[in-house]
C-alpha cells in the first residue's frame, strides 16, 4: 500500500523567461499567418512541441530545411553571427528568441576577444549556446568537467566567462583554479540567475521533504544538476521526463511528503502532472482519492508569475482576439 500522503513543487520552477519568450514568439507568429518554423527544437519537452505542432510551427534541423520565404525562429540558446547572416541571405523571415542574457554573454564574449585575452569558456561542448557562444569567440577553450581543466594553458592575459546553466560551484572552483594561471585574470560571472534560484529552491525543498522526483529532459545540463543536489542534500531522487515514466509505487519506499522540480524548459503544468502520478501511483488510499486535488494545490502554492508558462493571453481571450481580428 501507498504512503505517499502529500506533494510538494518547488518555487520558482516552470519555464525560464527565455525559454517562455522563444515559444511565445513561436507561437505568435504562427497565429499571425505565418509559415513558422524553430531552428532546433525550442525546448526539448514533446507536450510542449506537440503543442506547438499543433498551432502550425514545425522545427526544422539547419536554415538549409527552411521553406523559401518562411518565418524562422531563434530559439533561447542563440546561434553564431554566420548562422544569422546565412538567415538573411536567405531572404528568412527571422525572429529572433535568443534569451536576453544569452545576447549579453555574446556580448561579454566579444568585448573579450577585442580587449585580446585568451578566453575560457565553462560550458557543455556542442550544447547550442556554446556553438552560439563560439561564432563570436572562435579561439575560446572550452572546459566542461575538471579532468578537463589541465587543458587551459598558462597565459599572461585570461578570461574566464560561462555558459549559462553552469552551476555556480563549478565555476567558482575553476575560477580559483585560474588564478594560479594567469598575470590578470578578468572573470565574468554569467551563469543565470534563474538557474541559481531554482537550484536553491529545489535543494530548499529537498531538506523538507522525504523523496524528490526531478522532471526534466535526460540529456539536460540543468536537471540533472538539480538531481545531483538533491543527492548532496541525502533525499532519495528520481529523474523522469514526463509522469508516464513513473510506475513503480515501490520506489518511494516509506516517503510520506514527495517533492517535485524541474529543468528550465519543463513547464509547470508537467510538474503538476508528476505530482497527480505520485499520489495516484503510491499515495495513501486518501491521498489516491484526492490525487488531483491535492496536486492542483502543490501547483497553486508553487506557481509564481515567474512559474507561467506564457506571457500570451489565456486561450480564451487569445482566441476571442483572433476571432476579432479576423472580422
Ligand atoms: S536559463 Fe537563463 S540564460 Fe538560459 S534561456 Fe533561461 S533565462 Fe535565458
């Protein structure tokens, strides 16, 4: 029999800014008329890209798979200048999704190649922000892990700048690193402030809770970053991508309250899904019962207008508006 008697989601989850703002932007121009198409996939999350298939926007792999004419959207990681000039050159129709605070560390990136340092970037090699990151500092080292730092060369002038779901650690640790490494060391602390807030979130919820359940795509930086705190802090974790990949009530063991978080590109409205599937899968006989309801309330005490998976206006005055603008 179950023991899972409550949920609990962590504050400030759900999409980041970034992340929403690229899909809104998506999403408006497709109910705007236009042959709307994602360079990449906007998030990694299938509701999400279900959803979006289903208002019209198709994601399409390189600009050379983009309909003549077309409108194509940059998504929140952003792309090297080449990539955009290619756009143009093209005759595309480009929106631009880059995340406001990736646009700033392109800039960072650019100032520092002009001031000549040399440059080490923390960051996931061939994640798209990265590659973005690269076209404007195409001589940056880029380190990920610590057996990778032997690689950073001795130099009289560095830069130390980040890819921006980084965990704070680890670039605090290669920061200290460095110094030893350099005459002038410039550090240029770029890591998001959302992704520092949600890890501080979700390791305030781990302390609280028995059990953590981190809802997130399997190949996302970010997520399991927050699975590897919830171990540092000794709660028991799962990682998922989506509510369908729990069916094991066994593996909540005696939990009596369960935790839920999740990565920057899952929405919110997934972790409430996760949190319904916790309590029908290994809740109390109660707490079965009351599945959706007491999911609906973990939701409404965790959402914040930060949580909100879009800006656009809800879809029944979103459609009301099309509806008039159509007349
Ligand atoms: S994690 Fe931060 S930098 Fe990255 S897209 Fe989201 S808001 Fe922007």
């Amino acid at each position: 029999m179950g023991m899972v008697q409550d949920v609990r989601i962590a504050r400030r989850t759900g999409f980041c800014y970034g992340v929403r703002e690229a899909v809104d932007k998506a999403k408006e121009a497709a109910d705007a008329g236009k042959l709307t198409q994602t360079l990449g996939q906007v998030v990694h999350n299938e509701g999400v890209v279900a959803s979006l298939h289903a208002r019209g926007v198709r994601s399409i792999r390189a600009l050379e798979d983009a309909d003549p004419g077309s409108t194509v959207v940059i998504r929140a990681h952003g792309v090297t200048p080449a990539v955009r000039e290619a756009a143009a050159g093209r005759g595309l129709d480009v929106i631009d999704g880059t995340c406001s605070w990736v646009i700033a560390e392109q800039r960072e990136l650019q100032k520092l190649v002009e001031d000549g340092y040399t440059i080490v970037l923390l960051g996931t090699p061939n994640h798209p922000e990265v590659i973005g990151l690269l076209g404007f500092a195409p001589e940056a080292i880029v380190v990920d892990d610590e057996g990778d730092w032997d690689r950073i060369p001795r130099r009289k002038r560095m830069a130390l700048i980040t890819q921006s779901t980084q965990p704070p650690w680890k670039f605090e640790r290669l920061a200290a690193r460095m110094v030893g490494l350099a005459h002038e060391l410039k550090i240029v602390n770029t890591v998001c402030p959302v992704t520092i807030r949600r890890q501080e979130d979700t390791v305030d919820t781990a302390k609280a809770v028995d059990f953590m359940v981190v809802v997130g795509g399997r190949s996302s930086a970010n997520t399991r970053e927050l699975t590897r705190l919830c171990e540092i802090v000794g709660t028991p974790v799962l990682q998922v991508e989506h509510a369908p990949d729990l069916d094991d009530p066994g593996a909540f063991g005696a939990a009596a309250l369960v935790g839920v978080t999740g990565g920057t590109s899952t929405p919110i409205e997934d972790l409430a899904r996760v949190a319904e599937r916790i309590l029908e899968l290994a809740g109390t006989p109660g707490a079965r019962a009351r599945a959706a309801e007491l999911a609906a309330a973990a939701l409404g005490a965790a959402a914040t207008p930060a949580g909100r998976t879009s800006s656009l206006p809800a879809e029944p005055a979103r459609v009301a508006a099309l509806g008039a603008a159509a007349r």
